[in-house]
C-alpha cells in the first residue's frame, strides 16, 4: 500500500503567538516563517488579520516573503474579519481564508446566545463570503470535540456546498480521548455527503496531555491535515506539537502515513523559535528538549556505548542533534566514565578506571552532574596518587 501524506499545517505564528508573553514583531515573524517554509510545512497559518494592524501588517509581509507553503489568515464569521484576511493575503502565491464559528451546545447557547439553524447559515455564508475571494477556504468548527457528531456531520455538508476545501475539527478544549476524536473523523468520513470533495483537518489542544495522542488517531480515521506548532506552544497547555507529528509518521512507517517535513532542520528550528519567543523548551519535552537523547542511568549508559539503539528510537541526525550524550551522575556506571575519560583524551586502564570511579562518586554524590572540568580534577588527584 502505498504511503499517503499529511499536509502540516502550522500554526506557531497564530495559536503559538497568542500564548501570553510569545508575542513576536513583524521582523521575528518573518524569520519564523521563512524557516518553516524552508521546513517542509504545507501552510503557514500567518495571523488573525482583523486582530490589529501589527498583525495585519505581518500577515501582509508573510504573504509576499513564502515561496512554496500556503499563506492563511484566521477569521471569525463575520463580513469585515473575512475582508481583513482576503486584504492582508493578497500578496500570497497561494492565499487560505481560515474562518469558522463555534458549533458545540455551550458555544451555540452562552457565546452566540443562537440556534442550530443560525449557527449553520452563518458558517455558510461566511465560507460564500471568503470564496468569492480566495479559492482555498478552510472551515474549523469550533469546540467540534464537545459537538454532537450528528450536527457536526450537518454543518460540515452545507459548507462543503458552500465550497470550503478543508475541515477543521478542532478538539478545542483538549477535552477527547484518542479512541473518541478518532471515532468523530470516521463517522465525518463516512456520513457526511460531498466529503470527498474537502481534507478531513486536525487542530487538537494538550489540557490533558493528549493533543498529540488525537491528531495521530484523527489521521489513522481519516484526516489528512494536522494543525500543530513548534514546540507545542499554543493557547492554555498548547497545541499538538509538529516535531511529534514529523517523527511519529517517521518511526512508524506501519501507518502507511507521511509528512513533507524536513526532519534535521527540528532541532534548530526549535531553538530559534524558543529564542525569539522567550519560552524555554522543558528538557523532557519529546525530540526537541535537551534530555531527549541524554542518557544518564548506568544501565542505559552500557546499553547505549554498546548499540545506541538499545535505547534510541530516533538517530538524533535524524532531528538535528549532533550526537547522543552520556550524562555523568552518581547513578552513572564504569563504562559511562571510561567513555567520557576516552572523550577528553585519557585512555584508562581497567584497573585504573577502579580507582577513578571510586574517586568520581566521591564527587557525585555531592554534585548534580560532572562536567569535564570536574574529570580532569578525578584525573589529576589518580596522576598525585600514582606518583
Ligand atoms: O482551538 C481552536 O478551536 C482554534 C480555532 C480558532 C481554529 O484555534
Ligand atoms: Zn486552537
């Protein structure tokens, strides 16, 4: 069977950027950008336009920078938001209106104060609105994740009339379980007449930690497009992180499901986005934190100087990482210290590597962790010694 792909659509630069204290200028911006079209990514959500001139302004200038992605700008459903978008793209090579309305109860009856009936009139007319600007509309119905399948299928069918080229399930309070957000795009795919015509989208949020878990089991259904950031920044606990999405297609290729993504640019691409941002990168966080290929357990250090994939799953070349690191603790064993020793430049003995470890916990027990500088002390104290 051959391999299907899944659009990346990135959105670092709109859910990303409204993460308090991510804010970025229009110059930072342009940076971004110009590195996630050089990523792979399929289309860069560049801003809301509506939402000020700044962001306008960006939208605009991403517009006539983006050689080969997608440029889209975000709407509500409203006549002057969609105006703003189909403005500020119009320098686009290839421009996406973004618009959509909430679809769930509790948005329909506190935030619209409406009905089904309106709620479905407005989402049409807005995509009309937006296609008589731009070929490429997407639809998101948002909180799709706490909407009713049977309504959710209704609302897709009229916009798919009404021409919108992509659906947006969004998962927006991060509420779904895998197996469930997976069932909601099988049932999209299978009940929702005209279906064929538009890609099946992904915009899933992490309060519970599972945004990444509901984008993979929306494409397994179906799904063709998952919306993701760099680093998982995003609205609340984030988005669905697109390093995650990359490697998981890439590591299991069982799933017949790949990406355009240009692995090794994840690392630095990460970096520079964390940098400009001002939000560190935790160093757990899966393929892109600093601990991600960082051994320190004594037994996983043997496994590891052995065969790197007794305890690898990824190359870290395969990411941007130069090489994985063997990290020096008290619960580090011989053959982690043999192999740093051999690193800078000291090629001991068995017997001496007895007395040196011995020394080396010494030190470990009071430090976090031992640098190099701390190894040439250890190597000094043994030279004394043996003198
Ligand atoms: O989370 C969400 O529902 C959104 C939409 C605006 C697409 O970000
Ligand atoms: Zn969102």
């Amino acid at each position: 069977m051959n391999s299907e792909k899944i659009e990346i659509f990135d959105t670092t630069l709109r859910d990303g950027e409204q993460v308090p204290g991510c804010k970025l200028n229009t110059e930072q911006k342009l940076i971004i950008a110009e590195k996630l079209d050089e990523l792979g990514v399929d289309v860069i959500e560049a801003g809301f336009p509506i939402s000020s001139p700044g962001d306008f302004y960006s939208v605009s200038e991403i517009s006539k920078l983006v050689r080969n992605a997608r440029v889209c700008g975000l709407t509500r459903a409203n006549k002057k938001d969609i105006e703003a978008a189909a403005e500020a793209l119009k320098y686009a090579r290839r421009p996406r209106i973004h618009t959509g309305i909430g679809t769930s109860e509790s948005h329909i009856k506190y935030k619209f104060n409406s009905t089904r009936e309106d709620i479905i009139e407005r989402a049409v007319q807005a995509v009309k609105y937006a296609k008589s600007f731009v070929e490429d509309v997407e639809f998101y119905a948002e909180d799709a994740g706490r909407t009713d399948n049977d309504f959710l299928a209704r609302i897709c069918e009229e916009v798919i009339k009404a021409g919108a080229t992509v659906l947006n399930i969004p998962d927006t309070t991060g509420y779904c379980l895998p197996e469930e957000y997976g069932a909601k795009i099988r049932y999209l795919k299978e009940n929702v007449k005209g279906i064929d015509k538009a890609i099946l989208s992904c915009h899933c949020h992490n309060d519970l930690g599972l945004a990444t878990a509901n984008s993979i089991a929306g494409a397994i259904n179906g799904a063709r497009q998952i919306e993701c950031t760099i680093n998982g920044l995003g609205e609340r606990a984030g988005n669905t992180a697109l390093e995650e999405v990359v490697m998981i297609f890439r590591q299991h290729k069982d799933l017949n499901l790949h990406t355009g993504i240009n692995s090794r640019m994840l690392n630095n691409m990460s970096g520079m986005v964390s940098d400009l941002m001002g939000m560190t990168v935790q160093p757990n966080k899966a393929i892109v934190g600093a601990n991600a290929f960082a051994h320190s357990s004594g037994i996983h250090q043997d496994g590891v100087i052995k065969n790197r994939e007794t305890y690898e799953i990824i190359d870290p070349a395969d990411v941007g990482v130069n090489e994985s690191s063997i990290v020096l603790t008290a619960r580090s064993g011989r053959s982690a210290l043999a192999y740093r020793f051999k690193h800078i430049g000291f090629d001991v003995t068995k017997n001496d590597l007895d007395f040196l470890y011995k020394e080396f916990l010494k030190v470990a027990d009071v430090k976090k962790e031992i640098n190099n500088e701390d190894l040439h002390v250890i190597i000094e104290t043994f030279s004394r010694k043996i003198v």
